[in-house]
C-alpha cells in the first residue's frame, strides 16, 4: 500500500537511485537538504499544482477529509484522525508516504537515518568528525520510510521511544555512553512518516513519553543527557467516542497535535459502491477462478450497509465499518463459487440467493443495542430485505414484467436456491419476453451468460415477492416462488 503513489505516479519507470555513496560525492551532485514537512509540502503543492490524485485509492473524502488534511501538511502540522472502526483512517494515512521524496540520502548503517548533512545522533556525528567527506551514504526508498504501531495497553516506553541496550554494554560500553541506547519504533522512523493507531489505548505514562516528540522533537531514554532532534511527521487515529473520553488521553497530548481531522463513512451511495468494487476480492489467484458479482448485487449489498448504519437497533457509537460491506461481496462470490464446485457450473455468478446465507456470518461485524438482544438476526434479515427492495425499485420499478409473471400462470412455480444451477433455474422458468430489456436495466449489456440471466431473473423475482406481487415459500433450504 505503501507504493502505491509511485506505481500511480510514475508514468515510466521510477527515477533510478541516486550514485552517491559518499559524503562529498553528495556535496558535489547539487543535493538539496530538505525536512520532512519541507519534503511533503513542496511535493503536495506540486502535484496540486499538476492535478494528480495526491491519495490514491481514497474514496468519498475529496471535499470532505482530504481538505483538512492538505492544510494540516502544509501547515506542517502533526495531526489525529477521528473516526469509528472502518472509514479508512489508517488506510488514508499509509498515503502519506507517497508525498515523500522517491529518494533520500542517510548515514550508512545508522539506527535513525540520519541526514549525512545534519547526523543528529552520538554515532553520525562522530563518524562525520572522523571521515569528513568520505562519510559513507546510503539511499532510502519512500516505502521504508513509515513505521506504524497499533497503541496497546501493553505498549511500553521502550518500544516507542527505547531503552538501555544490556547487549551493548555487554559489549563494554558505560551506561553513560549513548551508543548504549537501543532506539525505539518513533527514533527509527526518524525523516519519515510515524502512524500510532487507536492512540487513546495508550496507558498515560505512556502518552507522557510522547510529549517531547510532538513539541520539542527529541527523546529522552531513562534519564540519559540526550538531546535528540527528530525529524518526522507524526499522525495518530483513534475512535472519537475514546478520545473524548475523560481520562483516555491526556489533554497535554491533545494539545499538541496540530489538527484534528474528522473522518466518515462514504456519504454517498455511488461511493460505497466504489468502495466495495474497489476493496472486495472476488478474483481469487491460484484457486482456479473467482464470481462474478453483477453491479445490481453490489447495490444491494451498499444499500444493505447504510440501513444497517442508520438503524436504530445498532449501537452507532461503534459504528458499521465499511468492511461489513466487503465482507458481504466476497461472502457472495464465495457462496456462487461454491455453488459451482458442486453443481458443476463453468462460470459461477453471484445471485440474490446468494445473500441472506452471509448474514450470520457479517452478523459479528455489528454491535447491536442492548433493547434487541436475540433479534440480531431478525434485525439484519429485515434490513437485506429493505435493500433488495430498494434496489429493485431503482432498477425494474418501473420495467414490464409480465413476461415472467406469465410463468406464474395457471398455478406455475419457480424452485431456486443458493446450491440451484443457473441452467436448472433457466429451465425451470422457460423462455422469458423481455428478458433482454430486463438485464439491460441492471447493466448486464454484453453478458450472454446463464449464470448472468439466471441472476437478473431471480433478482426481479425477488423483487415482485417484495412487491407483494408473488409469495415464496422456503423448502428443504430452497425457495420456491408461486403466486
């Protein structure tokens, strides 16, 4: 994730690394010393400038998140998302990177990438007296230049920020001598990006330990004489019923991140249908074949989603995250390739039958109110219903169906159900006036397939038992339509 700005941004190949190894090899090539921030603003201001997408992959935040993120990095601030479980904070934040110059200069062998023109730690600054202009230079790649730990309670000081190194003064170094130090995960992230998720998990001591970084941008480790300039950007998310939660964070930390972003769920339906297409996985490699999943079922599956966020029955602090609804995509695909490995089907596809088996399963993703305690399946049965419904409406609501209610006719029925093949279903209802006009509605233009046909007839069956305009009947695990 963290490359995937340069594979976006590169129209040819990426620049090639840089030849110095030296110091004065360095020198000598015109290499301009830049911040971090200083990095990240004039590379955002210039893809501005060029109109590229400066965070790819992003989806529903353009007039929203991303606004008040571009001030915060120009402004050169730290920042903190909130948002609940699953609207892409982190995902947003392992962007950052991309921002980075492709290529950067450090100390050969140093523990926190030092800068050969500015070695901050005891190490770099002694070689650099020593050697001169014959320092040795490494290059960095953008993409190991963000560190990421997810705050827990256990998390200790030094694994944030490090500790005495028993190893080193095995080795006969003095406990006075910083050398002895073993540097933690923020130091080592040193001229780069440092995402801490679930901030507000931290113990207090903890977040203590933070304070010298956000502000004055040094360390100290166990009362060591160190003054250690830190060059990085720090980002932090965390779920803002926690954060402002007394007690949760301290407010000296609070005070020091520079902006507060608040993120959110995709406010419109057309971007949590681009959210599942682009985050489901419904190809699956080296597994011999994947489903289809037609674009209808994925609007089902949206539309499911934003009922069962804005549902009373749901506990809303915690939030519906957006992979509930990708969960539910790839659950529908998983459903029609089986269906296929024991029917024998060549080319499975998806269909609505396919959908209320993956509610048990999507059913933990869901934190419910106490009041409905032993409905939850009730509830979320209920809400798949009204998505189907919805769906149809948008889509047949207004089609002539009285091609396939004529199957009805005379007392006919229509056995399916998620192990029916979609050539058994096909006979089953025989030739269909206007099928074509019907799948054109739910966009399967250029889909010839049984398996595409049987799921756009099933779906407007589905849909005219909504509309009350057929009964169904479950049977030994499958359904059987009648009017």
């Amino acid at each position: 994730m963290v490359h995937s700005y340069s594979q976006a941004h590169s129209e040819g190949s990426p620049p090639a690394r840089p030849a110095a190894t030296t110091l004065g090899e360095l020198r000598a090539s015109g290499h301009e010393y830049l911040t971090v921030k200083d990095e990240i603003r004039r590379n955002l201001l210039a893809r501005m400038r060029a109109g590229e997408n400066r965070f790819p992959g992003i989806i529903g935040f353009a007039q929203t998140v991303l606004p008040h993120l571009e001030r915060a990095l120009l402004a050169g601030h730290d920042s903190i998302l909130l948002g609940e479980r699953g609207q892409g904070k982190t995902r947003l934040i392992r962007t950052l990177p991309g921002l980075l110059d492709e290529w950067t200069p450090a100390v050969t062998g140093c523990e926190i990438n030092d800068h050969p023109f500015a070695p901050a730690c005891a190490r770099c600054r002694r070689l650099a007296a020593e050697q001169g202009d014959g320092l040795p230079v490494s290059w960095r790649h953008r993409s190991e230049r963000y560190g990421e730990k997810l705050a827990t309670p256990d998390t200790s000081v030094g694994d944030l920020i490090g500790d005495v190194d028993p190893v080193k003064v095995a080795e006969g170094r003095t406990l006075g001598d910083p050398e002895t130090i073993h540097f933690g995960l923020v130091p080592r992230t040193n001229r780069g990006v440092f995402c801490l998720n679930e901030l507000p998990d931290l113990a207090e001591r903890i977040q203590v330990s933070l304070l010298n970084v956000l502000e004055e941008r040094d360390i100290a480790v166990r009362g060591y004489a160190l003054r250690l300039p830190l060059d990085l950007v720090l980002v932090a998310s965390a779920n803002p019923e926690d954060y402002t939660n007394r007690g949760r964070i301290i407010t000296p930390l609070k005070d020091r991140f520079g902006a507060e972003i608040r993120t959110h769920y995709p406010l419109t339906l057309d971007d949590e249908l681009a959210l599942i297409r682009q985050e489901a996985e419904i190809a699956w490699q080296g597994a011999g074949q994947g489903a289809a999943v037609p674009d209808h079922l994925i609007e089902v599956i949206a539309r499911f989603a934003r009922l069962v966020r804005a549902s009373p029955a749901i506990d809303s602090r915690s939030g519906v995250s957006a992979r509930f609804a990708i969960a539910g995509a790839e659950s529908a695909a998983a459903s029609a390739v089986r269906r296929a490995a024991l029917a024998g089907e060549q080319q499975p596809v998806a269909r609505i039958c396919d959908l209320p088996a993956t509610v048990s399963t999507l059913r933990g993703k869901v934190e419910f109110e106490v009041s409905e305690e032993g409905r939850e399946a009730e509830v979320l049965e209920h809400l798949l219903r009204r998505a189907t419904s919805e769906t149809f409406r948008a889509h047949l609501g207004s089609a002539d169906l009285s091609g396939l209610l004529a199957t009805f006719e005379a007392g006919g029925t229509v056995e399916s159900g998620d192990l029916v093949p979609a050539a058994d279903l096909l006979a089953r209802v025989g030739e269909v006036p206007g099928l074509a006009r019907i799948m054109h509605r739910l966009g399967m233009d250029g889909n010839e397939s049984p398996g595409h046909a049987a799921a756009a007839i099933e779906f407007a069956l589905e849909g005219l038992y909504l509309m009350r305009r057929l009964s169904k009947d479950t049977v030994d695990g499958g359904t059987v339509y009648r009017t």
